[in-house]
C-alpha cells in the first residue's frame, strides 16, 4: 500500500511543475479576505465559508486516510479542490492566499482520526512533533521547541484556544471536541502573536454558534482497549439574531500500559451563546469545562546505564557507559510486577526493605475557562475585543523522569487582546495590544531515592506582559504586496520558592530494616514522622534529628529563592507577497521570534535568559488544472540563539528536578512541498515531503556526574560536590537538533465508490520519519530508528452525509516509538507512542 501510495502520488504530481503561469483561463479565482466564491457546487451546497473550513484539509500538510476519506467525500462532487478559510494572519482568508506557512485540519478530520488530544495532533502535521512528558504534552515544530512542563518556564510554541493564549499547556488536553479546524503556524509569529511563539503557533478553534439555525451531531466510537468516546453538539436559535452552541465529549478508556497507565478517563463541556446585537456589532460569549482522571500517562523502563571517563566503549551503546537492557516490554508500564521487581532489586540502600516508589500514579485534574469575542463594524474598520480567563487545578502522582512526582498546582490566567482593522488608500492595517497576567502557585514532592524527597511547598510565579502590535499591508498593485509587522512584548516575571529535602539516613553500622520510606506526596507537613524544624543560621546547612525508627537520621535543607526577572524585546516581520497567476501565489519574508527567560528552584541554576530565533522564507502556492491539483513550496532557513532547553537533572546541591537552561544556538533549513491531487471525481492522493537539516552549532553545559552523552566530555574547572562528586562540561555542538528527523514523508489516499444514494469511502495514510534523536541527551538508547506509521478507513452512508458507519485502524505496523526518553539516576525511562489501535464509529447529524 505504501509504494502504491507513493507511486500514484509522484505520477500525479510529475504532471505539474512549471504550470504555474499556464494555467486554464477558467480556473477558479482566489479567494480574497472574507470573499468566498458566491456560487454553489454540483450538490447545490453552498461553498466553504469563514469559520466553516473543509474537514480534514490541510493549507500546507498532507492529511490522514480517514481525514482524506472525509475530504474527498464533500469534494467530489465539486469541480475541484475547494478552498479552506483561515483566520491565521487575524483576517478571514483562503489557506492558498495566506503568505505564511500553515497546515490546517478540519474538525472532521481530527474526529475521523480519533483525535481527542493535542498530543496525536502530529500524525497529521509532518513538521510538528507532540511529546508527552509525564500529564503533559510538549511540542516541537522543524526541531524548535522545549521539554519544559513547569510552572516556572514557558513553551516554545504558543497554543491558543479560541483565540486566547494558553500559558500552561496541562490545560490543553481536553479542548479537542466540537472543533471547526485547527490551524498550525510553522516559524516564529513575532508580531501578530508575539511572547512564546518561537517556534511557531497552534491555534484550535471551536465550531461557533450559527445564527438562526438548528443542528446538531453526534458520534460514538468504540474499540480495542475497552476505548469509547462519544462527542455531540447541538446549536439552538434564539430568533433570527442569535444562537446557543452547547457541545461535548467524554472519553474512557483503559491504559495502553499492562499496568493500566496511559488510559484515558476525560471529559469537557463548552457552551456559547452568539448575537448579532446590531447590524455593525456583533457579540460571542463562550464557558468551557474539562477534567482529567485515571492513572494518567504511563512511563517504561528501558535500560540502565553506569558512565566514566574510564569506562571501555561498547559497539552500539552510549561511549564510556555501560548500559544494560532491562528487557521489561514497552507496554509494562513502571507499575506492572516486572518493573517494581526492577526497581526493588537496583534500590538496596536500606538493607532488608522492599523499594516500592510507585504505589499509584493517578490524576484528577480541572480546568475552566470563560472568553468573549466582541466585534465592532465602525465604518471604518472593525474593532475586535478578546477577554478571557482561565483557572486551572491540576492534582497528579505521575512518572515524571523516572521518580514518582506528586502535584498540586493552580493557576489563574487573565488575557484581553484588542485589534483594530481597517483600511487607508492602498493600506490595510491591523493594530493592537494585549496584556496578559498569570498567578501559578505549586506544591510538588519528588521522591528522588530510596532514601531522601524533595519539596516545593510552596512554588509561586507571577507573570505580566504587554505587547502593542501593528500589522501594515501596502497593496502596490492588484498582484504586488509589501507586509511589514512590529511589535514590542514586555515580560516581568516575580518567583517565590521554598525548597526542602528531606533525607534518611541508616546510621553507620546499623542495617535499618524498618525504616520508613518517603512516600509520593506534595507537602512535608504530612509525612508520616517528625522533620527537623528550620533552625539553621544558613538554611542550605542539614538540620538532623533521631529518625522514627531505631538507629536513623532525618535531616532536613532549606533553600529559599526570591527572584524578579523583566525582558523587553521587538519582533518585527517584513514580506512580500505577488500573485504570479490568479490561481498562483509567490512569497518571501523574513520574521523574528522571542521567548521569555525564567526560574529554576536549583541553586546554580536560578534563572535563565530569553531565547530568540529568525526566519527566512520563501514559498509558493499553486492551483491547477480547474482545481484539481493543488502544490504548494516552502524553503526555510531558520537562525536560533540563545536556545533554552529543558531536562532531567540535579543542582549544585545534588537536587534532582527539570531545570531549564541556555545551552547554545542552532541552525535550521529545509524545503517542504506539499500535493493534492484529485486524480478522478472519486480518487484523491496527497503528499507531503519534508526535508529537515537541524544542527547545533553551540549546545555546551555542565553536568554533575560522568554524562550519559554521545557528545564531546571534558573535566570541569568547577570543584567536586561535597568534594567527591565531580563536574563536567559537555559539548553537543554538530549534532542534528533532537525531535528533527532529516526526512518527514506523509502520504494518502482515498477512493469513493458510489452506491445509488450511497457512497462507500476508503482511506488509508502512512508517515515515514527518518531516525532522529529524541531527548538532549544525545545517547544512543535514546536515537528513535526510522519509522513507518500507518492507518486506514472505510465508511459507508448516504451521499448527504446525514450518517455514517466507519471501522478504523491505526498504527498498523503495532510499533511503540520513543517520545520522550528521559536519563536519571542511572535509568533509561521513555514515554511512547500508542499501540495499534481499531474499532467503529457511528456518526449522525441533522
């Protein structure tokens, strides 16, 4: 099938390089800003409009089987490919008008392919890579982005919903329902997105009330692993002017781990009342609610490993380390008996006790949030106002880095953004100004050893930021335009910490068989004997107590951080954009990108500095023959400094935690192109081939302990920890970025068989990624080799599409690919991607 698929794919697209500026006179015109093509297709329906993109259509990325199937379902019949409507550069437009890179999937699309989470959003986007880090999810676009899921640092890639910047990605998983498309910006949006927006933007945006009509859907799925997911919505006129949207979901599903982790036990409620109050105003209120239960993502245990500078090197394993398989499958978990007996027999330190770190992992976590969207038509522009706020409550035990973590954090977010667009003589403009306040406060407990936990108890970040912004376009001509952007984002962030650690120890001589081990927790004040009060005239100096049981010490360390941080920085883009034919676009442009600096609670460690990244492009979007083929390409070449990286490691006081630093600065280009080709009314291929070169060119730390490295290793000028432990400097520099695969192909198909007033629609898509390193390590367990991800679709129902029975399958090919394999302690532990997964759906609307 894959050879099928990339068969019919290159034949199709050898077909049409160099058309561009020969294309028919009757191809169809473009679609200009809020101007969709007035006539209707072959089926009577009314073309694509704004906020009504094409399901499962992609602007710049090949979409999956059972997304292609939908597509192809609505397209048929029309006399080409058809158009989506963006709202991505804050304007409405066709995705083959927007001079930017983007890939847009359908809210179909993403229900097509059981999409319920951000985290499976990549198998639809070639660029974009979504890794789950304990109970959040991490993203990576072209190899840019952070491991980061702390309160006290931010994602390199922005994730909006409706239109409101999501600071703390926990809050994202359940949005996904009652979607109309979500759109993925690759590249740095530094003006009309600003803070946090490195690497690129995810924007999900909900189906909207309609006015004035009633309708609805729904749809069930059930499959392997006992996995059903309903969703439904229904939208409510309110006489002519206005319209109540309620939607929902509910997933539950057991755990793709034997141990019962990685399940998923969700679900979310959004409710939207829409008016148009006034024929110029125009108003959109919107209340959403999500809970997270079960055990939560599952974590595996992969090898050990024992680093030195003198240690032999072994074919095929990490240079000076001697690492050892646990041979525990993938689908274990770190809770199934063969992973506790693991951890049992590696823990020794107390002699005659049982090391059980994870009794339980689980989650139970809320999150609500409320938004309006208020627009103004006052002759002359329009006037956009965006409030919102959020709060958050996350309560976790989860497997973090191979340690039990224990969370409970809470966080409130309020934003306002306000625009205003018009236009004057040949410019149109966009200008505006958002702020933006967050309060995070964490309690967390980390058992890091058999022996000792660390506590934040408590962690607290504030943060507030203000950026104005302005957006010109010069319309030179009716086929030329010059784009030019700035906007200057100011962050000032406040950190209040309070470390403890709390050790015990079996005094010398003595075997200690009954003492008691820390459990998972997220505040001292509850373990389960007397600690140390913080008597210390210098807190980082261990105050010790007789411990509750015979012959044992607690000892206690206090660290204290009460740190301010502010930046100011201006991004700015400038572009130019020229129709080469109606159906033809070229563009080039060149945009910056800047992410705020922040905390560690790490002595040595406390505070790291803002990232920023530059970008080149040049790019073309081409329709041709009456719509039929649609190829559009895109060269980039992107400059990253001051790049923060996030991962599993201890400060100067040996306390082991996620820290982020400034590590060095990298050097990305590549081309990507993208085809769709509809080969017969019937049958649609799709391709989408990135090329990736990613390379550090400074990537330098230092660490405590020989690293478990493929990099360069050098001896450290600092001086030993507690003089025996030493430091060394590591240097990753000509290393291809982690989470970059050098190639990224994704193909598709789909065929419609017509059955009287039926129609039987199968799909199927495969992604292939070359070998890429998947955490900063550089070791070679942690090297994903080159992979093949398949999945297929057949559906049946009428040609009105008012129902349908679908059977899926997914990730064919049965493999757990490493996501995010995470180094600590002398422990190889990675999250993975799902098994192969099938089932049926029945889908109804009216």
């Amino acid at each position: 099938m894959r050879k099928l698929l990339l068969a019919g794919t290159a034949m199709a697209l050898a077909l049409v390089p160099g058309m561009a500026l020969a294309q028919d006179a009757g191809a169809q015109q473009p679609v200009g800003a809020g101007n969709v093509p007035a006539a209707q297709d072959s089926t009577g329906q009314p073309p694509v409009a704004a906020g009504n993109a094409v399901p499962s259509q992609q602007a710049s990325g090949i979409q999956d089987g059972s997304a292609t199937a939908d597509a192809t379902a609505q397209t048929q019949a029309s006399t080409g490919i058809q158009d989506i409507i963006v709202t991505a550069q804050r304007r409405e437009e066709s995705s083959q008008k927007a001079a930017i890179a983007i890939s847009v999937v359908g809210g179909a699309g993403l229900i097509g392919a059981g999409i319920a989470q951000p985290e499976r959003l990549n198998q639809l986007v070639p660029a974009l890579t979504i890794a789950n880090v304990g109970p959040s999810a991490t993203s990576f676009i072209r190899g840019v982005g952070n491991f980061s899921v702390s309160v006290t640092s931010d994602p390199a890639v922005a994730f909006n919903y409706d239109g409101v910047y999501i600071g703390r990605l926990t809050a994202t998983s359940t949005t996904f329902f009652d979607i109309d498309r979500v759109e993925v910006l690759k590249g740095p949006q530094g003006t009309l997105y600003g803070r946090n927006a490195t690497a690129g933007a995810i924007n999900v945006l909900p189906t909207q009330p309609k006015i004035g009509e009633l309708s609805g859907y729904g749809t069930i799925s059930y499959g392997n692993y006992h996995a059903l997911v309903g969703e439904a919505a229904v939208n409510l006129p309110i006489g002519d002017n206005g319209a109540v949207r309620i939607s929902g979901v509910i997933n539950d599903r057991h755990g793709y781990e034997s141990d019962g982790t990685s399940d998923d036990k969700s679900e979310g409620l959004r409710l939207q009342v829409k008016a148009k109050l006034t024929p110029a105003l125009t108003a959109r209120l919107s209340f959403d609610y999500s809970h997270l239960g079960g055990a939560g993502a599952g974590a595996s245990y992969l090898n050990t490993y024992v680093c030195g500078a003198a240690t032999p090197t072994t074919p095929g394993r990490t240079p000076h380390c001697i690492v050892t398989p646990t041979n525990i499958p993938r689908s274990d978990g770190i809770l199934s008996a063969r992973s506790q007996a693991f951890e049992t027999s590696r823990n020794s330190a107390i002699a005659g006790r049982k090391y059980d770190p994870f009794p339980s992992l689980y989650q139970d976590s809320s999150f609500y949030g409320s938004n309006a969207d208020i627009e103004y038509d006052t002759g002359v522009g329009t006037l956009t106002v965006i409030p919102a706020v959020r709060f958050d409550h996350v309560v976790n035990r989860n497997a973090g880095g191979g340690f039990p973590i224990a969370n409970n954090q809470k966080d409130i977010q309020y934003s306002v953004e306000t625009r205003f667009a018009g236009k004057v003589n040949l410019f149109d403009y966009t200008l505006g100004f958002f702020y933006y306040n967050e309060d995070a406060k964490l309690q967390a407990g980390t058992v890091a050893s058999a022996t000792s936990e660390n506590f934040q108890d408590p962690t607290q970040v504030k943060t507030e930021s203000y950026a104005p912004f302005l957006r010109l376009t010069a319309n030179l001509t009716n086929r030329l335009r010059l784009v030019g952007g700035i906007r200057y984002t100011h962050d000032h962030k406040d950190f209040l910490a309070h470390g403890i650690t709390i050790a015990e120890t079996c005094n010398a001589g003595f075997t200690c068989p009954t003492a008691i081990l820390p459990p998972a927790i997220t505040s001292f004040y509850a373990l389960p004997f007397a600690v140390p009060a913080n008597q210390s005239a210098t807190p980082s100096i261990p105050v010790r107590i007789a411990g509750p049981t015979p012959n044992t010490t607690i000892a206690r360390t206090d660290i204290f951080f009460n740190n301010k941080l502010s930046n100011g920085h201006a991004t700015y883009r400038g572009a130019v954009e020229f129709d080469l034919a109606p159906a033809s676009l070229l563009y080039a442009s060149y945009e910056t990108g800047f992410r705020s600096g922040g905390f560690n609670n790490a002595v040595g460690l406390e505070t790291f500095q803002p990232e920023y990244l530059d970008a080149f492009t040049v790019g073309s979007k081409n329709r041709f023959f009456d719509n039929r083929v649609q190829l559009n390409v895109e060269a980039f070449y992107w400059n990253y400094k001051n790049e923060q990286i996030a991962h599993a490691a201890v400060d100067a006081l040996n306390r082991p935690g996620s820290y982020t630093q400034n590590i060095g600065k990298s050097k990305i280009k590549g081309v990507e192109a993208e085809g769709r080709v509809l080969v017969t009314k019937t049958t649609e291929l799709t391709a989408d081939v990135q090329y990736l070169d990613a390379k550090d060119k400074s990537f330098t730390y230092s660490t405590l302990g020989y690293p478990y490295t493929n990099c360069a290793v050098s001896p450290s000028t600092l001086p030993p920890l507690f003089g025996l432990v030493p430091f060394f400097n590591v240097n990753c520099a000509g290393q291809r970025s982690y989470n970059a695969p050098k190639w990224s192909v994704n193909l598709g198909g789909s065929q419609t068989v017509p059955l009287g007033d039926y129609k039987i629609v199968f799909g199927v898509d495969t992604a292939y990624k070359t070998k890429r390193y998947t955490y900063f390590d550089y070791a070679t367990e942690q090297l994903q080799p080159s992979s093949w991800t398949t999945n297929a679709q057949v559906s049946f129902g009428p040609k009105d599409g008012h129902f349908s029975v679908q059977g899926f399958v997914r990730n064919i090919e049965n493999d757990r690919l490493l996501t995010a394999p995470v180094a600590f302690g002398g422990v190889l532990t990675s999250f993975t991607t799902p098994p192969r997964t099938y089932g049926a759906r029945l889908s109804v609307k009216f």
